[in-house]
C-alpha cells in the first residue's frame, strides 16, 4: 500500500513541454525542461526569446505551440510540443485536397461521359438535317432546272406572257434559296474550308464590287469604294467574293433611293479591316445583334417590296467565322456599317 501511494504521487507528464520564466525587468529567472531532452536550456532560452521578440500572445515556433503569459510584470513563455498534431493536421489536409482532387476528376469524367450521351441525340440530329439539306438541295435542282429550261422555251415562243415571265422568276428565287441554304449547311461543318490558301485580298474586293457601280447607278444611289493596295488574307477567295457581294446586294436592297452605299478596305495595326455601310432608316440598335440570324429580317414593312431569303448575313458571318474573321454591324448616324476584321 506505500508503495502504491509512492507511485500515485509522482506528477504525470502525458505532453512534452517546457517553459522560461522572466522577472519585472525582463531578467530570466528559470528555465523549467524536465519533460525533455531533445531542447538543452540555451535552445530554451533562444525559443522564448524569439516568441517574446514576435510580441504576440501564442504561436508556433519550431514545432511548438508557444503561450506568453504575464503576472504582476513577470512573463512565463510556455512551449508544448505539437509536432505529432501539425503533422496530423498536415496529413489530414493531404488527404483531404487528395481526395477533392479525386472527386473532381471523377465528376468531370462522369459529367463529360453523360454530356456526350445527351448532346449525342442532338448532334446526330443536327447531322441527319445538315445532310437532309444537303440532299434537297441537290434532288431540287433537277427539277427546278428543268422547269427554268421549260420556262426559258415558252418565253421564246411567247414572250409576253405573264405567267411564264413569273414562273421564270420564281424559279430563280427558289434556285438561289436552295442553293443558300446548301452553302449555309456546308459553312456549318466543322472544317468548311480544308483547302485555304493565301490570295491577294485586293483583287479580290475589286473583282467581288466591279458590278455593283453600274447596278447602284441603275438605282439612283451613290456608290464609293476605297480598297487599299497590298491586301493579302489567308482563305477561301470565293467565300470571301461571296460575303462582299452578300454585303453589297444587302446595301442596295435596303438602302433609300437616293442613298449612298461604300465599300472600304485598309490595315489597321495587324489587321485587315472591310467596312461595307449604307444609309439606312427604321433599325434600331436592339436589332443589330439579330442582323446575322438566319430568315430575320429587321425591316418587316420593307423586307415585304425587298426580294430575299433572309439567310444572306447568316452565311456572310459563316463564311467570315470560317476564314477566322469577324463581322459585326453598327449604327453611325443616319448609316448602317458591316464590319469585317480579318
């Protein structure tokens, strides 16, 4: 039983700990490390000394958890070591940034598996319409050949038969509108231009805008062009041909009698830039952002008199896209700009 009671008395050190004791004056007094051996008394010192330096309350230091406590202008600086729970925590944050990195990368997976389950439907839709477009187009020209060919040979024998003069027109409407809508679907593909090559730019604008002087005379409007020399783009010269030709015939279509019309190319900076503008009335600049939706039409009392399919601009901006450009359009003044930057 004594010796029991001998045992009991003895203080227990569960934690490794030891601590510095100052007087009023900042003199040490004591240095307590008892409960361990890795820290001699000058390591001791040394630590107290840089957590008083610090000036705060509690730290860490070395591995230690450090407290400064203050009584009557004596300061104790008590040190426990924490090195097992840093680490502990250490370990724990690992796991953790681990184990979110691991689900991340699983969701990402399991999200870009079911993406591509779900967004299969639709893309095999949109290529099912892509080629059933592409198929119309070529099964209708067939017939609508022959009805034009038809058409051509009643005119000859009767030349001033209305009817035959309007199956000849709408003939052709729906001749082009077929063929737009062919060309749009091919735009859409994902490589539409595989073979681009560099061409020279200026030639082509002039070449693209050489009828639309005599055609905006015709008209009664003012056409000015101002191309710079030395152009040169990388892509499909015919495409690029097309959207000048698409701009300009959308110029004259909705262009007052009496409008001006123009067409300029120059460099700014790296870029290359084309602007085709036209005097314009009615739109707003709500309607802007709609310009380049296929069928839209922005000016529903005049696009009723202005022949068209209302897919003109939405093949302008395919072609555009396709070659790396973009197009957009603007108010300025009493003027609508299409811009191209190249």
């Amino acid at each position: 039983m004594v010796r029991s009671s001998a045992v009991s008395s003895i203080p227990e050190a569960p934690t490794v700990f030891f601590s510095a004791h100052y007087d009023q004056n900042g003199s040490l007094t004591g240095v307590y490390h008892e409960y361990i051996a890795s820290v001699s008394e000058d390591e001791a010192v040394a630590y107290a000394g840089h957590a008083l330096d610090t000036g705060r309350e509690r730290g860490f230091y070395e591995g230690y958890r450090y407290l400064v406590s203050e009584n009557a202008g004596a300061k104790s600086v008590i040190f426990l070591n924490a090195e097992r729970e840093l680490g502990t925590v250490s370990s724990l944050i690992a796991s953790t940034l681990l184990v979110a990195a691991i689900a991340l990368a699983a969701v990402f997976i399991l999200v870009l598996l079911l993406a591509r389950r779900a967004v299969a439907p639709y893309m095999r839709n949109l290529e099912m319409q892509k080629q059933f477009i592409t198929n119309a187009g070529h099964e209708l020209k067939t017939p609508l050949t022959a009805i034009s060919t038809s058409a051509d040979v009643l005119a000859m024998e009767d030349g001033g038969n209305e009817w035959v003069r309007n199956i000849q027109t709408q003939s052709g409407r729906l001749a082009k509108l077929v063929g737009d809508l062919v060309t749009l679907s091919r735009l859409d593909e994902e490589n539409p231009m595989p073979e681009k090559a560099r061409f020279s730019l200026s030639d082509a604008l002039w070449e693209a805008a050489e009828p639309f002087t005599s055609l905006a005379k015709a008209k009664g409007k003012t056409y000015t062009q101002s191309i710079a020399d030395g152009l040169g783009a990388v892509g499909d010269r015919a495409a690029m041909q097309q959207v000048i030709s698409i701009l300009l015939d959308n110029a004259l279509k909705y262009s007052p009698e009496g409008g001006e019309i123009s067409l300029r190319a120059f460099r700014s900076g790296r870029r290359t830039v084309i602007e085709v503008s036209n005097t314009c009335s009615g739109l707003t600049e709500a309607e802007l952002p709609h310009l380049f939706e296929r069928f839209y039409r922005a000016d529903k009392s005049h696009s009723a008199a202005v022949r068209g399919s209302g897919i003109g601009l939405a093949i302008a901006k395919a072609a555009v896209e396709a070659q790396g450009g973009r197009i957009r359009a603007e108010k300025r003044g009493s003027d609508i700009v299409f811009q191209i930057t190249l």
